[in-house]
C-alpha cells in the first residue's frame, strides 16, 4: 500500500510542476515580463524581420540588419525620450540614400533620409507620444531599399540588408 501512495504523490507532484511551469511560461509570454522582479536583469527583446545580432567592427554597438522592407522590434519603455542609432554600410549610399520610416504602434514618429555611413541617432519623445515608461511599444521600421554587399564586391555575403538598428535607449 505504502508505494501506491508514492506513485500516487509522484503523480500529484509531477501535475503540479507542469501547471506550475506552463502558468509561469504563459504570464512571462502574456506580460512580456521582466525576469528576477522589478529590477529587469534579463530583458528579452521581441523582434520580427532582422537578421541575427552582430557588433559593429572596433566599436561598442550591437546591431541587427533589417532583412526585408519592413521589421519590428517590441521593447519596454525606460525613459520619457527614445534614442534609436541607424546606419547602413551601402558602398553608395551617397548618390542613393535610403528613405526610413518609423512607426511607433502604428503612429508616425518620423521619416529619415540615410545618405551616408555614419551612425545616426533617431531621437522622439515616447510620454509625448502618450505613452508611459514600463509600457511596451511597438516599433516598425520601413526602408524603400535593400542591398546585399555580395552585390557591391564586399565579399561573399549574399543577404539582402535594409539598414542596422542599434540597441533602442531611453532617457529622462
């Protein structure tokens, strides 16, 4: 009798770890929550039509490559203003700029001509915009133009690039 009630408490534990792991899956999903409380130390970004993360040569700055017209990235609002650093390596960026659209949840925040291959620092205001720090937002992003360096004689990187996007800052 003895171990009838041990499978029988194994399979009570068993069904409790798994509702115990799939609610924290589901509100961590659903709530875009921050790991380790209200202190974020581990933040996961979302992110939809970039390539994978890469960091810019003798320099600080992590980057992804948009992969298509348009790309999206969710992130949690962490200061009133936003700072987005954008810039594309086109050999001729110069004779032809790209045209970027940004978009925050659908609204405006501005248009950006990229005509050459310096970092440039998109700067809006997020509280302006009615929003309120530790809010999420979604930010797409539109360029009228891609490019693949295997085109241009870079070596032999054939994927089509629109341009890099930085990590987002925000600041008071």
């Amino acid at each position: 009798m003895k171990s009838k009630s041990k499978i029988i408490f194994v399979y009570i534990l068993v069904f409790f770890s798994i509702i115990y792991v799939c609610f924290n899956y589901y509100y961590i999903s659903k709530n875009r929550f921050d790991f380790i409380g209200k202190e974020s130390i581990l933040y996961v970004e979302e992110v939809y039509g970039f390539w994978n993360e890469e960091q810019l040569r003798n320099s600080e700055l992590r980057f992804r490559w948009m992969n298509d017209y348009q790309a999206l990235k969710r992130v949690k609002i962490r200061g009133d203003n936003i700072l987005i650093p954008v810039f594309c390596l086109k050999p001729d960026i110069n004779e032809k700029p790209l045209n970027i659209k940004v978009f925050i949840d659908s609204k405006m925040m501005g248009d950006f001509i990229v005509d050459n291959n310096e970092v440039k620092y998109l700067k809006g205001s997020v509280v302006g915009m009615g929003y309120k720090v530790g809010e999420y937002i979604d930010i797409k992003f539109e360029v009228d133009g891609l490019w693949s360096p295997a085109d241009y004689g870079i070596g032999d990187d054939t994927r089509n690039l629109g341009i890099a996007v930085g990590n987002i800052e925000f600041m008071d």
